[in-house]
C-alpha cells in the first residue's frame, strides 16, 4: 500500500508541475510546442 501511495504521489506530483511549468513560458511558446 505505501509504494502504491508513493507512486500516485509522485505522478501527481510530476503531473501538476508539467502544468505549472507552463505558466513560466509566453502564451506564444506553449501554442508552438502543442501545435
């Protein structure tokens, strides 16, 4: 039970920073990357 919690912690974790991430570059920028 521990490493499931710590494994969908962790993907969770991942996950919200790949969106913040994207609040650091331009509007302009993240169009070009999901064109």
């Amino acid at each position: 039970h521990a490493k499931r919690a710590a494994k969908s912690a962790i993907n969770l974790y991942n996950e919200i920073r790949l969106h913040l991430s994207l609040d650091y570059k331009t509007p302009n920028m993240v169009y070009k990357l999901s064109a």
